[in-house]
C-alpha cells in the first residue's frame, strides 16, 4: 500500500510520515521531493525551477514507488505536495493502473498555522532565539508564494479524503 501524504508546504507531511513510519513495523518513507533534489544538483542553476515541471521527476518518482511497492512488504509512505492534477494522475493514476493500492490524504490546516510552521522551520527560530526578533520567511518565499493556491486545490474533489492516514493504515496493518 502507498500512502501518500499531500498538503502544503510545512504543513507536517514529513513528519506526519515520520511518526507513521515509527508507528508501522516495517513501513519505508520514500520522500519524492529526494528525487526532485538530485535533478536540481545535476542542473545548472540558470535551469533550475519547480522540478514538478521536468517529466524526468515524475517518471522518476513513479518508477521509484512502483519498484518498492513490488518488492517491499510493508507500507509506503510518501510526504509530498503535488497540487497539478495532470502531474498527480501521472504518477498517482499510473501506479493504481498498474494494481497498486494508493490511498491520498491531503493534511490542511488555517493559512496562519502554515505560515507559523514555516516560520519555525530554518533560521525562524534561531533569529528569534538569539536575536529576540521575527526572521523573514526568505528562505521559504516558494512554499508562501503558493500557499493559497495548495490550500485551494487541496480542498477541491480531485484531492479529497475523509479519513486520516494512520486511521486508514491501522485497518490494514493493526498495531
């Protein structure tokens, strides 16, 4: 079974996959955004941009979960966003094609929680530990820029679960 695990950026999909991870004996997290880091190292940075556009990500990323779905046991948790239809058909409706198990899950939570999230991420909390004072989001300017449209796609029907993650793995896999 793949679990994947949408939501905005610092909307807790790594670490909501973390504790699912810790919570299901022979669980894996394959995080897709890994995927996407290696195109970005291999390009040059005048290329670089969302790597969600370059087919290569997509096709890496399906072929990556196809192969471990195969051949690993166990639940496959996978923590990214993708708000493009298009490109989560691609990947998501390519895998059930092949028979896989995929079940989606889109964490949303209020525009400030997100923002506060990504506030604490990075250099957020150091400047206001040592400095006393608020740090720009710099740093996070991509995951603010599309928050409001993740937060809009990711309530729309496409993108849309009732149940929780661990709530739907538990009937699979009891702890």
């Amino acid at each position: 079974m793949l679990i994947w695990i949408n939501g905005p950026f610092g909307g807790g999909k790594t670490q909501t996959a973390h504790e699912m991870h810790r919570r299901l004996p022979g669980s894996v997290v394959c995080d897709p955004e890994e995927v996407g880091f290696g195109l970005h190292r291999m390009t040059p940075r005048a290329l670089r941009g969302d790597f969600q556009d370059l087919p290569a990500w997509r096709q890496g990323v399906y072929e990556v979960l196809d192969l471990t779905l195969a051949r690993h046991p166990g639940p496959v948790l996978a923590p990214m966003t993708v708000i493009e239809p298009d490109y989560f058909r691609e990947i998501v409706g390519r895998l059930r094609e092949r028979g896989h198990d995929v079940r989606h899950f889109a964490l949303l939570a209020e525009r400030g929680t997100v923002l506060r999230r990504l506030a604490e991420r990075g250099f957020g909390r150091a400047v206001r530990v040592v400095a006393g004072r608020e740090a720009p989001l710099r740093r996070e300017s991509f995951a603010v820029d599309r928050l409001d449209l993740c937060l809009e796609r990711l309530a729309g029907p496409e993108f849309a679960d009732q149940s929780t993650p661990i709530t739907s793995t538990r009937r699979r896999w009891p702890t």
